[in-house]
C-alpha cells in the first residue's frame, strides 16, 4: 500500500522523482565543468599561510619577508675527512659560484669524529630554480667523499603526502567495493553506489576554486573522507528501497523510500556537516579551509544520494533485477540476539577498557616534524634522500631547528655583539649567528658582498 501523499516530505520526494532527468542532466553538467574547473585550484603548500595575523610568529615572518631575502641553504655533512680536507672543501664552497655564505669551523659543532658539517647559504631565493641550480652544483666538490645535504627545497613533504594519499584513495575504494559486494543484492547495485559517490566527489573537487586556494592537506584528503563519509547516505536509501520495492511498483517504491529516508539522512548528515564547520572556529585558518571542502563534500554527497541515486536506480531498474545475488553475509539474527541479551557484559568490557585507552592515550607521542613522522612509520630512508639526510645528521651533529630574531637596525654593534653573545650562552643555544658577529669591529659592513648583507640586516 502506498504512503499517503499529503505529508510535505511526500511532495518533496515525489517532485524529485518526477524531476529525475533534470537531476540527472544538472549532475552530468557539473562534472563536466568540474573537470575544468579542476585546472583553475590554486593549491597552498605552505601551513604558515594559514597562521592567525595576531600570531607572533605570522607577523615575524610578514616582516622578514618584507625586510629580507630568503635564501635557500643547506646542511650538507661530509664523512671521513681530516682537518685539512675538511678546511679545503670549505675554501672551495665559500669560492663557488652561486654560494653565498658558508657557516663551518673546526670545533665539535660543525668537525667531529672526521665528519665536517657545512651550512651553506646559496644565492637565491629558497626552492626557487636558481637556488636549486646552485645546490646541484656543489655536489662535485665532495667526489670521493660520502656526503649527505638536507634542505627544505629538497625535502618534498607536499609532493610525497600528496602520492601517499593516491594510494590510500585506492585503498579505501577497494574496501568500499568489498563492503558493498558482501552488503547488496544485486551486482549493479555496486556500480551504482560508485557512481553516485564519484560524481559527488568529482564536483567538489571542482568546486574547490571558489575558495581561491585551499591547501594540499584539504586537496589531498577530501576526496577519501568524502567517499567514506558518503557511504551511509546511499546505502539508507537503498535499503529502505529494496523493502518497499518488495510490495510495491518501482517508482512508488522510489518515492516511498525518499519520504523515509530523507529525514534520516538529513539529520545524519547535519550533524557531521556542523563538526567540520565548527573547525572554522579554529585560529589556525587551515581548520577553516578544511571545514568548507569537507562540509560541501558531504553536503553534495546527500544531494546525490537522494537526486541521482534515486534516479539511477529507476533508469537501471532492469540491470538491477537481472544481476541479483544470493546473500554473501550470513545471517546475524543470532548473535544480534545474543549481543542485545548480554549487553551488560559489554558494558562491563567497554568500561574496562577505557584505562588502559586513557593510559595509551596520554602515552602517545605527538608529532610535530614530518621528517619524524616518516622515521616513525618506519619508511625506509634510502627512498627519500632528504630522510636520510636528516637522519643521519642528527645522530652525527644533533641538527635541531633554527629561529630567528628580529632586532632594529640602529642597534649599535657593540650591543648587537652582546645581545648575540647572551643568547649563545643560554642552555639549549649552540650558536647565535648575526652581521655583527660575522665581521667583528675591525671589518666595516660596506666591504661585505652585497647578498651576505641582504641576509642579515634589513632596512629598518
């Protein structure tokens, strides 16, 4: 019997079914545009773009970008060398062609255990063609040495996140598949599902360049959170199809099943929609761009699964019928039975299990280098040189993060010497580099090439 036609969701799910082919053709144009529009996405690589403009550490960049240039540099090791080699590669870097400035002496920070550790500043801006060209031309001074050079230029953490994650897309397609073969009734069902996944998550990615930009971390996980997210919503309404297809014709079944399961959906979807917003709440504008490409991605994953999944189904009616399956999972009646007979046992489980979940919980180690999070799951360094690198000079030298610090420009150089002074003796600081520790009172600052000043002193 079918479902009284009064109820405003009635009309709602009888005007899309009536409206199928509009669907049908709106979807097809947007994927189409969408597959233009994916050119025009202007990808930020750069998690320092989306810091606060109240932050400390955004305005301290804002100015030295503004005051300064960025050169490139690297940390290049070089192994199994004596004192005087280790000087004699040092004259040729600081007489190279394309070098700057070379930071290398023979105490234990930078000559230990003959092994020498040169930073090298190149001349042009970080990760531009010029400086890269620069930093391939060094490598033949070090011929017949082992040598491992670390840079930000070269470490590539966008690119390789970005091709880990097409693997993870393969990954979690083929256990939707799985999942879906082992749940349907019918083998069409599958292709319908994906479908109507593909083309949800196709017109998001398209839509992404109405944001501007949106970084690599959104661009790379949408399309998997997307798809996973989308799969209850399809498969709601198809099951609430295939019960009322039992007793009734297919397209009251279609409009039916619509009346129900729109609201299901609806207040499912809601919820996670208001989670990835309220990241738009963050400081950090990264949880901003995140929470608009996935709350659209989810937003149009419930546009089609109640326009176009119900649209496919009635056009795809007869290929449904014909590739029907017998059930690939067993019956679950009795342990479901079981699980709701016994639920105190699982209370007592689930209630157990939450010290030692609390206890893990407070032992996990938080990540805040890349390079750490590669070492940790346990991804071989000979594929990623920079890794290696990395690795290898931090055992060696304990490489660790350099900061910078602002100060006038009008500084006399004595207090500026002293001020450099003070910060290398604090506990923790193995060098404190500045222009006046460089040249001393003996050397005037007019005598020094032009891009070593542009390095360190800027105009105010």
């Amino acid at each position: 019997m079918a479902m009284k036609g009064n109820s405003f969701m009635h009309r709602v799910a009888e005007l899309i079914v009536k409206l199928r082919w509009v669907f049908i053709i709106l979807f097809v144009a947007a994927i189409v545009f969408s597959a233009f529009s994916v050119q025009w996405i202007q990808i930020e690589n750069d998690i320092k773009a989306y810091l606060p403009d109240s932050s400390e550490a955004k305005q301290g960049l804002q100015i030295m970008n503004r005051e300064f240039v960025t050169y490139g540099t690297a940390d290049i090791m070089v192994q199994d060398v004596n004192r005087e080699e280790a000087m004699e590669i040092y004259d040729a870097l600081v007489a190279h062609d394309g070098v700057v400035l070379v930071n290398f002496d023979l105490t234990e920070a930078h000559y230990k255990d003959a092994a020498a550790l040169y930073s090298v500043t190149f001349n042009g801006p970080a990760e531009s063609e010029e400086c890269t060209a620069a930093m391939e031309s060094v490598r033949p001074l070090f011929a017949g040495h082992k040598y491992y050079m670390y840079s930000d230029a070269f470490s590539n953490l966008t690119e390789i996140i970005v091709n880990e994650m097409k693997g993870v897309v393969v990954i979690v397609a083929l256990v939707v598949v799985a999942v879906l073969i082992f749940t349907s009734s019918t083998y069409a069902e599958v292709l319908v599902l994906l479908g109507t996944f593909l083309a949800a998550a196709i017109i998001n990615m398209g839509t992404n360049f109405l944001m501007g930009k949106i970084s690599f971390v959104s661009n790379s996980v949408a399309i998997v959170l997307q798809l996973a997210l989308s799969v209850d919503y399809a498969i709601i309404y198809c099951n609430r199809y295939k019960e009322e297809h039992k007793t009734k014709p297919i397209r009251q079944a279609a409009i039916d099943a619509l009346t129900m399961s729109i609201p299901e959906i609806s207040a499912s979807s809601l919820t996670t929609i208001a989670g990835f917003l309220a990241l738009c709440a963050m400081r950090l504008t990264l949880g901003r761009d995140i929470g608009i490409v996935m709350a659209k991605g989810v937003v149009l994953g419930v546009l089609g699964s109640v326009t176009i999944l119900p649209a496919m189904i009635l056009l795809l009616d007869k290929p449904l019928q014909k590739t029907r399956h017998r059930a690939l999972l067993p019956n679950l009646h009795q342990l479901s039975r079981g699980i709701v007979k016994h639920a105190w046992v699982f209370l007592v489980i689930f209630a157990v299990l939450l010290v030692p979940a609390a206890v893990g919980y407070s032992r996990t180690p938080v990540f805040y280098d890349f390079t750490k999070i590669f070492s940790s799951e346990g991804m071989d360094p000979s594929d990623m040189p920079f890794l290696e690198a990395n690795e290898k000079l931090t055992e060696e030298f304990g490489v660790a993060s350099t900061h910078m610090i602002l100060a006038d420009t009008n500084l006399e150089p004595k207090q500026a010497r002293q001020m450099l002074q003070e910060v290398g003796n604090l506990d923790g600081v193995e060098q404190a580099l500045g222009l006046d520790s460089l040249v001393g009172s003996a050397i005037p600052q007019e005598l020094l090439p032009q891009e070593v000043v542009e390095i360190l002193k800027g105009d105010r």
